[in-house]
C-alpha cells in the first residue's frame, strides 16, 4: 500500500494531507510530495496524518527528513493527528516538530479557517 496526498494553500500555512500507510514503498511518493510544497507556498507546512492508516519507523524517519528539507525552505513542518502506533522523534540536532491533536487544532494556531462557518 502507498499513500495519496494532496495540497491546499491557505495564506498563513499550508497543508499537506496524506492517506493510506507511510512506509518503505510509500517513502519515495511522500519525498516528492514534499518537494512539491517546499516550492509552494511559504509559511508552515501543517502535515496532516488525519487519513493515515499507520507508519513505519522508514516512514517516520522520511518526516523527520522532510522536516529538515522545508526548513531549508524557511517553512517549518508541524503535524496534526499521529497515529495512535508511535509519535515522531526527531534527531538530537534536529528541532522538535509541533504536533497538534488534530487538523482543526493546527489550523486555529495559525487563525486558519477551513470553513468559513468557523469563522464567524
């Protein structure tokens, strides 16, 4: 199994969701997913694992990778929603990554309204 992402642009974040199991043959796709956001937007990027269905520890170390490659971007990674099976621990050189309890929590810390009924 491998996941799907997709994109969406806000003016103070962006987030990238993704579904399905973030493992060995998922790594590849999410690196390119990756890539394409580095080169869009500008801001955090919020990765939301709201779809996940789990993570390898191969999957887990392609965040931490990804954390560093938007960094190198001036965009700074945050999650929403880990799965239950682990939390994410980045290198000792490496800045913690914010986690978020879910997808609505990240996008209020950054006064993101998904809906426009929430912003009222």
């Amino acid at each position: 199994m491998t996941i799907e992402w997709r994109y969406t642009d806000y003016p103070s974040a962006g987030v990238l969701s993704i579904s399905g199991h973030l493992g060995v043959r998922a790594a590849d796709r999410f690196g390119g997913a990756i890539g394409w956001v580095a080169e869009r937007g500008t801001g955090p990027v919020i990765l939301d694992l709201t779809e996940l269905k789990g993570w390898s520890a191969e999957g887990q170390a392609a965040i931490a990778e990804a954390a560093v490659r938007l960094a190198a971007h001036d965009r700074p990674l945050e999650l929403a929603a880990i799965p239950a099976d682990g939390s994410l621990v980045p290198d000792a050189d490496q800045r913690p990554i914010p986690v978020h309890p879910d997808l609505t929590a990240a996008l209020a810390a950054h006064r993101v309204c998904a809906d426009a009924s929430e912003c009222r």
